[in-house]
C-alpha cells in the first residue's frame, strides 16, 4: 500500500509543484491587491 502511494506521488509530483506555484502566485497577488486596498483607505483618511 506504501509503496504505490510513493509510486504515485513521484509521477504527480510534476502537477503537485505546479499546484503550490500557482497557488502563491495567486496568494501574493491577492495580498498586493489587499495591501494596496488598505493604502488607498488610508491615503483617503489622511486627505479628509
């Protein structure tokens, strides 16, 4: 059972490293979008 298990993650390993890539790609941007958000409020209150 074991050793079709690491059988099968050597050969997903591929989409595996993909996935997380991608997955932090999306992360960040998502972060940078909310950082940049939170900025702008900020500016804003500092104008009134």
């Amino acid at each position: 059972m074991i050793k079709t298990q690491q059988n099968n993650f050597k050969t997903d390993i591929g989409d595996e490293e993909e996935f997380w890539i991608n997955y932090c790609k999306t992360r960040l941007k998502r972060m940078e979008q909310f950082v940049h958000s939170q900025n702008f409020q900020i500016q804003l209150k500092l104008k009134k």
